[in-house]
C-alpha cells in the first residue's frame, strides 16, 4: 500500500511538471510570435534593416570638425551647386559626395601640406529639402529626414486632399529629367532634393 501511495505521489508530480512545462512553451511560443513593431516605422520613417546613404547636395548643412584645429572646425552650408570654401584649402566640391567621403577628400587636401596627420569628421546636420505638389494639404519644400519614406513623406505634407491618389506617386530625383511611378509603401524611400507629385485619383 506504501508502494502504491509512493507511485501514486510521483506519477502526479510528473504530470504536474509535464503541464507547466507545455503550458510556458506555449506562451513563450505565442509571444515570441508576435512582431516587433518600433515607433519608428509605425510613423513612416524607417524600413528595412540599413537606411540608404545620402549624398550631399546644394543647400546642405555641414558640421566639420578638424581634430585639434579650431579655425577650421564650424559649420558650413553648400551652395547652389554643392560646393563650399574651407580656410586653408579653399573650395570644397562635396555635391554628390557621401559624409564618408566627404571626410577623405578634406583629409586628403589638408594632409602633408598644411597639416601631418589631420583627424576629420563630417556630420550633415540638414540635407537639401525634398519637395511636394499635386494632391496634398501642404504643396512645396520639406525639410529632409534620414530614414524617410514615402509614407512619411505624405505625412509631413499634412496627408492626402480628398482626391489625393493613395496608392501611388510620382518621383523625381535630382539630376533626373523624368518622373517615376511608385507605390506608396514603406520600403520605398525619399532622398534629398526628391519632387513628389501626387496624383488626383480617378473614382
């Protein structure tokens, strides 16, 4: 009878262990299926795991530092066709150039001639506005965001008028002569100087 009474008590146990075991996999497993939404691309101004890399471009707000060399550290904008002047080197042709190498080509100027081994770093604090016409509440120039999308693009035009066409838009990027259709989605991402044209749409 002790016998019986002890197989009974373990046998129970087990079952016991066997049901919260289950009972945690199935939660977790339910949890960890759920998917990650960041405020980010909630809002519309992120997709994708990298953001593309922008190009500077006229009317560009950069922050340049120069590693122990004040005078030639500050802020400096771009010009109508991309270019600035820097103290020592002169004008600095940095349309079409990458942070990155913007910083390679300072560096390169600077090196051996006015400085040994010079330190740069480049931040673009606001890029070239993009800009917007057609069927939205606010037609005309935006500031730039990194990450931004098309999505997020409509938005910081104040959304679409009532005949604003929400499935597709028209883009034009800098240098381009023609418009390209594209879907409005999140995957599809606005570069600086971009023009936006929404379409009305046709019920």
């Amino acid at each position: 009878m002790v016998f019986g009474r002890e197989f009974k008590a373990v046998v129970a146990l087990l079952a016991s262990c066997f049901l919260t075991a289950c009972g945690t996999s199935t939660l977790d497993s339910a949890v960890g299926s759920l998917p990650a939404k960041s405020n980010a691309t909630a809002a519309g101004l992120t997709s994708g795991p990298e953001l593309p890399v922008y190009k500077i471009g006229a009317r560009t707000k950069l922050k340049i530092t120069v590693f122990k060399e004040e005078d030639l550290s500050g802020v400096y904008s771009t010009d109508a066709s991309g270019r600035f002047a820097l103290p020592l080197i002169g004008e600095v042709k940095a349309n079409g150039l990458s942070a990155r190498e913007l910083e390679t080509e300072v560096t390169t100027r600077l090196k051996g001639r006015y400085l040994v081994d010079p330190k740069v770093t480049v931040v673009v604090e606001n890029y070239t506005p993009f800009y917007t016409m057609g069927e939205v509440k606010r037609v005309g120039e935006h500031q730039f965001q990194e990450g931004l999308n098309v999505v997020g693009a409509v938005a910081i035009a104040g959304g679409y008028t009532p005949r604003g066409n929400t499935r597709y838009v028209y883009i034009r990027r800098v240098g381009e002569d023609k418009e390209r259709e594209v879907p409005v989605a999140t995957s599809v991402y606005i570069y600086p100087g971009d023009t936006i044209r929404i379409p009305e749409r046709y019920f």
